[in-house]
C-alpha cells in the first residue's frame, strides 16, 4: 500500500485540512454543503517516475516549515490513526491510497459523507467504511491498512507522551525506547528477569540496547558506507566517581560500613602503577567494583539499624582480595550482621563475581582489550568489533548492570565521535537492529516516518543526509516496499527533491492560521536550488540570511550614520563595519561613514575632545 492523500477531519490543528503526499496526483477537497464533499484529482504535470532510482522505495515526501507550524504533527496522526493495533481510531477520515500487487486506486471515505468523485485520470475507484454515523462513533481501519508496517524515528529526546511500540507501529524514537528499554532489556532471558534490580535505571538500559544494534550493524553491515571512519572497538573508561564520593566523606557523617576497605583501595591504587599494564589495568577494574558495592551498601542501608563486619583477607593480590571478600559475603564466611544475610546483598555480590569471571575470562581468550594512557592513569577496557562480539558485549553488559549501584563505575564510547556522528550512527543501528530483530514480522509494505532525522548535523552531513539515507533504506529493506515521510526545517532535504514531493508549511503572522501550500501552487523549483536562495526562502529564514543579533547591531549603525545629531564617530561601529562578510553590505556602509565624517580625522578628534570636556562640565 502507497498513502497518496489523507483529509483530516480533526486532529491537532489539523482540522477539515488534506495532506497531498503523492508527487504523481493533485488532490484538492472542496465542501458543496453540510455532508456533501467533492473531492478533484488529477496528475500533478512534474512527476517523474522512479526518480530516485531504487525500485523498493515507493515514494518520498518531505514535510516543510518552520518550527510550530504543524510539521509533527502530521506524524503524529499517521502513527496514531493509521497501524491497525491503535486503539484511538479515525473519525471522518477520507484517504487516497494504492493496495495490492496491482496498484488498485482507492478513494476510501466513511458512509456518513456523500463524497462526489470528480478524477480526471479516472484509476480511482471509490469505497467506504461504517462510520457508524448514528452513534458518531470512530472506527478502525482494518483491510490494506493492516497490511502496512509503520516506523516511527526521532533521535532527539521529547518528553511528551510517546506511543510505544505496538501491532502495526515499530516506535524507535529515542522517548519510545526509552520508556521501553528497563523491560526489553531484561525480558530477554528467564536469567536476567530473575536478577534483574530497580538500580538499572532506563537510561542505563537504553546506552545497553543501542551499543547493542550499533555492534549488530557495525559487525553484519559492512556494505553500508558511512560519512565518517568505523569504530573498530568499544572503549570502555573507568569512572573514580566512587573512590571520590566516599573519600569525601571523611569529616562529614562517619560511613556505617566499609572503612577499612576505602583504606584498602585507597592504599592499592597508591602502589597499583608498579604493575605491569595489563595487571594494573585489571586491578584497577577490581577496585571499581568494590568501591561501587561499598557505595551501594552506604547509600541504600545508611539508616538500618543491623550491623555488619567487612573482613578483607590478608596477603593476597589486589583481584585475589576483591573475589574472596565478594565470596565471603556470597557463602556466609564474613561477620555476623543481618545485613550479610540479605537475599539482596548475596545475590548483588554472586552477579559481581560472575561479572569478574567474565571479564578475566575474555581478557585471556584476548576479547577484552586493557589499554592505558602514557602517564598510565587513563585505564580502559576495549572491546574489540568482531565476529561475536554483540554476544560478548551483552554478556558483559547484562552483568555490569546489575552488578552496579545507583551509580556506574564504567563509561561507554565509540572512539570520539561527535554527537552528529552519534545520531547518524543510532539511526542506521536502530533501523538495522529492528529489521534484524523483527525482520521476519514485518509487513512487505513500510511507511518510514523520520522527523527531523537531519537535525544536529553539520551542514556537509545534512547536505548528505537524504542520499546517505536513500541507499541506506534501498539496501536494509531490499525486500519490501517502502514509503519515506521526512519533516525537516533545514533547505538541504528540499534542495535534493522536486516540488512534487514537498509539502509546504506556513504560519500566517496576523492570524496565526497554518497554512498547507498546495503542490500546484509553485514557489519556484527547489531541485538542485542554491542553498542560500532556499534559506531566503519565508518557509526557513523570511528572506533574512544573518542571525537575529548581526542583524539589530548592524540597524543600529545604520540609523547612527542617518542620525544627523550625532557628530562624533564610534570607534566601535567603524570596527563592526569593517568586519561586515557580506561585501555589498560592507562597502555600503562604509561609504555612508566616509560621506557622513568626510574622513576628516583631525575634525573627528578635535569634536570628540569638544564632548569629553563638556561631559566633565568645562567649556570648551
């Protein structure tokens, strides 16, 4: 199924409003009386078939406008009105669209509107669905519509209510994942539910589930070109936070339990440098650990009345001394205090041995990289990108986070990749990850919804970004058929599209109305348009091409210099004007300087030295 058109009756601001998302038809809705509409289509004249020359992608629209004016919206209501396992259903809802192998156009409308036809390329056929107008009832769209996959992308964070995943809607915006992330993570085996703690916070499982897919895609997709070099590891760094927090504590409340073993890890990073690197870098892990479960145990059992005795054995190596004393607390063979016996403390400390297991183990079977900065303080774990390492990583993950307090003691990276490499890194990761992980329930249809999937980027990369994603998604859904729907409040997306597959957005300044540009209404090509003539376009910048403060300095100068009162030259205009990058701007101005001075610098002086003393109230 392809959605050619959708008129809304009322959702948001989008009310008795059309949305043309084709670029082969013009649809224009007209009302002829209360109940009665009429609805013209036509070929829009610039469609070109199969211009983007991938024949799985069916069409791509681009949503256009300026913040606020209703961009997401439209969105919003595909993803909310559209899959068929929603419960909030359309209302007076009419849609074009083309279902089944052969394409059948189909114009479907609810029985409560007479709907006249009037197609000028006679494909579309009519059809309607049960409005059930006695009881003014929403209903369902079931048929074609339920043979759709719908996908939803945001990277950035939006803290209204998101709608998670459900039947019909693969939700991967970063909000929906987020909700999502604590249960997914720890629904994936019997094991992982069975320990799984409120310490993990949502946050903590989102970073796991999206090093994951990124690993996924990393190791499986080579033959996707990436604008920027692969990472070929994980950097692992460590976090002293712990050893900071409790150091801090001295002459403040005295810690309730574990003092002798802050002196212990205090004293072993003190002399843990005379190891060699590896030895050192594995230490230093172990000393983590413990100062992290030391800081849970102060945290969350500072106001118990139970008494507990820490006991560190004696002579051994820094990890020898961290396992036994994890072990002795595991197997009952430390102090006597109810707080040893906790079901809670026992399971937390078997998890950290496992965890400690798990990293000795992939260090000698050389999965786990150490690797240290030259002073030798910077230590780190790198988790090299191979054949299996997602399995290793999530191994390792899944015990790290349930082996930590409410705070971590490791920080996860790629490399150094900037936050634009980031976001173009999660959006390929998590499509690849949900195709990967769900590929065989997907439908063979798929509308994409990406909004604003260019933002945050670096110009070069939005100027890339729409042929990047284009063989992106042409490669990952190879099998099916998919529809793109991009908002974007950038010039670059329209710059590398045609009018036909552009919706313009618009707010009317005096009556703050949201006006949707019809397609046949041309405000010149946009193909291939000079970046910086779209940027003066009204849909972006409202014809200004500088920034809202160059522009009120630079007025400023311009009424001073027409000011005929005032005679005496600012030293810091004439500066401003001569650092001007626009060249007709800055000669401009700097001829009306000359003409208003006369370039007389003796006169300037001698009037400037005339107010100096008139402001000190002496005659000049």
């Amino acid at each position: 199924m392809e959605l050619h058109y959708i008129w809304i009756n009322d959702f948001n601001f989008l009310k008795k409003r059309g949305i043309n998302l084709s670029s082969q038809f013009i649809f224009k809705m007209s009302e002829i009386e209360e109940g009665r509409k009429k609805l013209r289509i036509g070929y829009n004249p610039d469609y070109i078939p199969n211009f983007f020359e991938a024949k799985n992608i069916s069409n791509v629209t681009t949503i256009v406008g300026q913040n606020g004016t209703g961009k997401s919206s439209i969105l919003e209501y595909i993803k909310n009105r559209l899959p068929s396992g929603i419960n909030p259903m359309i209302n007076e809802d009419i849609f074009a669209y083309s279902a089944g192998n052969k394409k059948e156009l189909i114009v479907l409308s609810p029985t409560s509107i007479d709907l006249d036809l009037d197609d000028e390329t006679g494909l579309f056929r009519t059809k309607k669905y049960d409005q059930n107008a006695a009881e003014g009832d929403p209903v369902k769209l079931l048929g074609e519509f339920s043979d759709v996959d719908y996908i939803y992308y945001s990277f950035f964070l939006d803290y209204k209510t998101e709608v998670n995943s459900f039947t019909g809607l693969k939700n991967i915006s970063t909000a929906a994942l987020l909700a999502e992330a604590h249960f997914a993570h720890f629904n994936r085996d019997k094991t992982t539910k069975e320990v799984a703690n409120a310490d993990v916070t949502n946050l903590d499982a989102l970073m796991a589930s999206e090093i994951g897919d990124t690993m996924l895609f990393l190791v499986n997709r080579k033959d996707i070109k990436l604008p920027f070099t692969r990472p070929e590891e994980l950097i692992i760094y460590f976090d002293r936070r712990d050893i900071r927090f409790l150091n801090s504590q001295d002459g403040r409340k005295p810690l309730t339990i574990g003092n002798d073993i802050i002196k212990f890890v205090n004293d072993s990073l003190q002399g843990i440098d005379d190891l060699k690197e590896d030895g050192s870098i594995i230490a230093e892990f172990h000393l983590l650990v413990l100062a992290n479960f030391i800081v849970y145990m102060n945290v969350y059992f500072r106001n118990s009345d139970s008494e507990s005795e820490f006991k560190l054995p004696r002579g051994l190596t820094i990890v020898e001394t961290v396992k036994i004393f994890f072990a002795n607390i595991v197997y009952h063979r430390m102090g006597n205090g109810e707080l040893l016996s906790n079901p809670i403390i026992q399971n937390k400390c078997k998890i950290v041995l496992r965890l400690l297991e798990i990293v000795g183990e992939m260090v000698y079977d050389n999965k786990i990289k150490t690797g240290s900065a030259s002073d030798n303080k910077d230590r780190k774990l790198l988790l090299p990108i191979g054949k299996d390492s997602e399995e290793d990583f999530e191994k390792f993950m899944v015990h790290y986070l349930q082996s930590k307090g409410r705070s971590g003691y490791l920080e996860f990276k790629w490399r150094n990749l900037s936050t634009g490499q980031q976001s173009m890194l999660s959006f390929f990761s998590r499509i690849y990850g949900l195709v990967e992980g769900q590929g065989a329930q997907l439908k063979k249809t798929v509308v994409l919804l990406i909004d604003e999937g260019d933002a945050g980027f670096h110009p070069e990369w939005q100027r890339e970004f729409f042929i990047n994603t284009i063989k992106f998604i042409s490669k990952i859904f190879d099998k099916r058929s998919v529809q793109l729907i991009f908002t974007t409040n950038t010039p670059f997306l329209t710059s590398d599209l045609t009018n036909p597959h552009i919706i313009f957005l618009e707010r009317n300044k005096a009556t703050g109305e949201i006006i949707i540009h019809e397609k046949d209404v041309i405000r010149g090509n946009t193909f291939g348009a000079n970046i910086h003539e779209l940027f003066a376009n009204s849909f972006y910048m409202d014809g200004v091409l500088m920034g809202d403060f160059a522009k009120k300095r630079i007025n400023d100068i311009i009424k001073f210099l027409k000011d005929k009162k005032k005679t005496v030259p600012r030293e810091d205009y004439r500066k401003t004007i001569s650092l001007i990058g626009e060249p007709i701007l800055r000669r401009k101005l700097q001829g009306m300087w000359i003409e208003k001075f006369n370039n007389d610098e003796e006169s300037i002086l001698l009037e400037r030295l005339r107010v100096l003393r008139k402001e000190k109230g002496k005659k000049p």
